[in-house]
C-alpha cells in the first residue's frame, strides 16, 4: 500500500490551520488517487482512508505544536531507561500482511500454530489497543562474546543473560508510567515478542533498521543483535521516517545457513521455521527429523549463524557503534550451565532452577535434553 502524504495546509500568523472544506475534500482525492481505492460516496471513501490510516483526520495543529516537544521528551525518557534506540511510526494497518500471509501459507511457520491463529490481529495494531494513537518502538542491544567450550551447553547469545522478556516489559512499563504522569489520559499497552504485531515492520518504520535476507532487523550502523519493544499509546506523536538500507548483492547468511532455512519464495526472503535451528531447539516440540539433526551440530539453544556472518555485525572504523557490548547489567549475567553429558539427563528439579528467569526454559524440559542429545551425537560423529 502506497504511504499516505502529508495533507495540504495553510498558514496563518497564529501558526499552522487546516481549512476543513476545501483543503480535506482535496487531500482526499489525493489520497484515492494515491491509495487506488474506488467508490463515489465522499464519506465511504474517506472511511477507507481513515482504515488505512487512523492518523489521518487528526487535526493538523495537534500534529505539529505539542508533538514535536512531546516526542523528544519521550524519546530522551526512554534513552535514559537504557534502550539504545527509540523512534515512532503511526499504527497505520500491516503493510506486509499479505508477505506474513504468503509465509503462513507455505508451511513456514512449521507448528508455530499461534502464528496462524493470530494472523487478523495482526494486520493492525489498532486490535490490540483501539485508542492507539502512535506506536513507540524501542531497540535494546544484546550483543555479547559467546565462547562456547567443548562438551558445554552452545546457547544463543540472546538467551545467555536474563529473560529479555521481564527485562523489556518491566522497563517499558517504567515508560509507560512515566507518560501516564505526563498524561493522565495516556492509554498505554507494551508489548515484547508474544502479543499478536509484527514488531520488525514497526520497528522499519519507525526507523529502527531495514529486512535484512536473514529476515532480522538491520540497523547500519548498530548492526542486528538487538531486541525491539513496542509501546502503543493513545498519545499522537509525530512519526519518524522509515530506515533505508539494503544487503545489496551480499549472500553471507544464505550460504552459511546450516539448514537452508533461508529461502526465496514470493519475491522476498523468508525463513522456514520447519528447517531452522532456532526453531527446532526453541520451539519443536518432539522428534526432531535425523536429516535435519547434524545441521544443528552444537546449538543447544537457539541459532546465530546468520547473524554472525552478517558484515552489519562486524565493526568498522566508520562504524564505531557496530558490534558493540550490550551494557544492560541483566544481559551480561552468567550462568552455570552443566555439561551436555549431564543435561541429557538433567531432573526436572534441576532444569526448572537452572532455567528460571532465563529464556531458555521455553525449550521445555524435554526439549533441552532432547537438544543435548543432538549435539553429544554430533560430537560424537566429528571424531
Ligand atoms: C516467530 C518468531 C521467530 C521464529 C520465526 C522467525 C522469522 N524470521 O519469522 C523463530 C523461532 C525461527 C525465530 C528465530 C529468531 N528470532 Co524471533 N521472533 C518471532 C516473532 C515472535 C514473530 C516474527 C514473525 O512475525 N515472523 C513472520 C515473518 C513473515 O515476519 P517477518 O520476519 O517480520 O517478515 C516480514 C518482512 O519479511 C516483511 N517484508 C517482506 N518483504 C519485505 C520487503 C521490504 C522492502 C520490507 C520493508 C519488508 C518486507 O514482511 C514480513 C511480514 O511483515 C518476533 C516477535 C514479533 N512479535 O514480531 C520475534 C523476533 C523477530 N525474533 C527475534 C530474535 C532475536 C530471534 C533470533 C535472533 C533468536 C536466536 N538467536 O535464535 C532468531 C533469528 C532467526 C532469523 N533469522 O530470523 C527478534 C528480532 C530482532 C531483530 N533485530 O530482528 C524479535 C523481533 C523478538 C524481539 N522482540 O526482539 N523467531
Ligand atoms: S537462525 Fe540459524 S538455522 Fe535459522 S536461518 Fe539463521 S542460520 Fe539458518
Ligand atoms: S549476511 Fe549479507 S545478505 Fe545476509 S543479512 Fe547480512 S548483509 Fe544481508
């Protein structure tokens, strides 16, 4: 869908006006001409554009004096949280929702069954939070070295530090507060990971980075090692323009993909889950298929692969912020993983202390031994 354009507007010494007549009745041809849309009924077309952009008959005025204050403000709080980028789109309707469709429909969601289930929720923020007015998207870098022994549990980097979940949601509400004191009529909803958006398409849009052919979010100048949050609040802030960027004619993650899970399929790159590493040690439940096993060699949890080959993660003198360490004290933590010999058979007791407040646990205790097993056999066959 074409992005809608800024509306006509005209001035006066008192500051920005909108003339409700003639200017609207203007924008709106604009608009249809833009957006394709047919019909000769006035109000039924201008309803299809508010669909498409609930942003769009907010007056002008509102947009433009308080917003841009406002916006700073929020965006300096939230820096001060410790998140490492922040930036603001409007919560238009899914752009890319008929890509997720084309992603359902191949199977690629492997048995992500919540993926499907979810998928009208998903194709507008607006179902999650009906006064939402802006979406706020946060990024929270978690890159750190991860040296994994032989014979030592390899987890991804993402899950070695605490739960990114708890760590997201409790600073984000910290965000969230802080409005609501500002605000009294804020409405806020955070979101991290489960709730029914598509949180790398906001995150484009806000700013934060571009599809990278890994599918991961790619930021120029940070790299892909970070986590997004996302904030839906009922308070209208002026959004900032989407990312630009590109892999060009680079194929590093493609070819360094363990499984071929990197895929070309209805003109776009797309993962499939049913041959990832990261899904099959974090979210397969079961057997998991021989032919796939000595792909996953000695991930135990999680997958980094694509990402690690990726040039945007590696630093470069222009590029001083590229593969930074993660400064959140949570992310930095250690734990004291046993040896895979004994995570094979691991007690529950044992899994559920060893696991608490990590992301791991999601794996369940069947699979993180199931994961063990895998990668002590593929040890084995090295030799
Ligand atoms: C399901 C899921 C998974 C699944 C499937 C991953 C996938 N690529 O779809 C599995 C379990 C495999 C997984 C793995 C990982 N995940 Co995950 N995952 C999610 C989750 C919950 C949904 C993702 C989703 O909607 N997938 C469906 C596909 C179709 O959506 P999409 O990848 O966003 O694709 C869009 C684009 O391709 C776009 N599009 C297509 N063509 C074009 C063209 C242009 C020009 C543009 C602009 C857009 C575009 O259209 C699609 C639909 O919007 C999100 C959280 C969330 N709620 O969004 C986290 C999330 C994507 N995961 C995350 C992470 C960290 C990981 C791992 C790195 C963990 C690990 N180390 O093992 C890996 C990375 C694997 C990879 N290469 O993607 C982060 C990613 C952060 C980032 N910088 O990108 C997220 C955002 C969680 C978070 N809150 O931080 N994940
Ligand atoms: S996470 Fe691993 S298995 Fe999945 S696409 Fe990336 S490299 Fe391939
Ligand atoms: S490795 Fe290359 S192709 Fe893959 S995401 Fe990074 S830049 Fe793009």
């Amino acid at each position: 869908m074409a992005r809608l354009a800024e509306r006509p507007e005209s001035s006066s010494p008192r500051g920005t006006i909108l003339n409700p007549n003639a200017l609207v009745a203007q924008w709106i041809e604009h608009q249809l001409a833009e957006l394709g849309v047919g019909g000769s009924n006035p109000l039924e077309r201008a309803t299809q554009i508010q669909a498409a952009d609930p942003m769009a008959f907010m007056p002008v005025r509102i947009r433009q004096d308080s917003g841009e204050e406002a916006k700073r403000s929020v965006k300096e709080f939230a820096l001060s949280l410790g998140f490492d980028a922040v930036g603001i789109c409007n919560p238009r309707a899914t752009l890319h929702i008929a890509e997720y469709g084309h992603w359902l429909d191949h199977g690629h969601a492997a048995t992500m069954a919540y993926m499907a289930r979810s998928r009208a929720l998903r194709a507008s923020p607006l179902t999650l939070l009906p006064s939402v007015r802006s979406v706020v998207v946060l990024a929270l870098n978690y890159h750190r070295a991860n040296d994994t022994k032989p014979g030592l549990p390899r987890i991804a980097e993402y899950a070695l530090g605490r739960d990114y979940h708890k760590v997201l949601r409790s600073t984000l509400r910290k965000l969230a507060r802080w409005m609501q004191e500002r605000w009294p009529e804020a409405e806020c909803r955070a979101c991290v990971d489960s709730a029914p958006i598509l949180e790398r398409e906001l995150a484009h849009l806000a700013g934060l980075g571009w599809f990278g052919k890994n599918t991961c979010l790619i930021d120029s100048r940070r790299g892909s090692k970070f986590f997004l949050g996302v904030l839906l609040t009922s308070i209208a802030l002026p959004p900032d323009r989407p990312a630009i960027g590109s892999c060009g004619t680079c194929s590093k993650c493609i070819d360094a993909c363990p499984t071929g899970a990197i895929v070309h399929a209805d003109g776009f790159w797309q993962l499939d889950a049913r041959r990832c590493i990261s899904y099959l040690t974090i979210e397969h439940r079961g057997a998991i298929d021989p032919a796939l096993r000595e792909g996953i060699g000695d991930w135990t949890f999680g997958c980094d692969v694509c990402q690690d080959v990726c040039p945007f993660n590696h630093p470069r003198p222009s590029q001083p912020s590229r593969a930074t360490e993660t400064t959140e004290p949570d992310f930095s933590q250690d734990r004291n993983w046993p040896a895979l010999k004994e995570l094979c058979n691991l007690p529950y007791q044992k899994w559920d202390e060893l696991t608490c407040g990590s992301a791991v646990r999601r794996a369940g205790f069947d699979g993180l031994r199931r994961n063990a097993a895998i990668n002590l056999q593929n040890a084995t066959s090295d030799k």
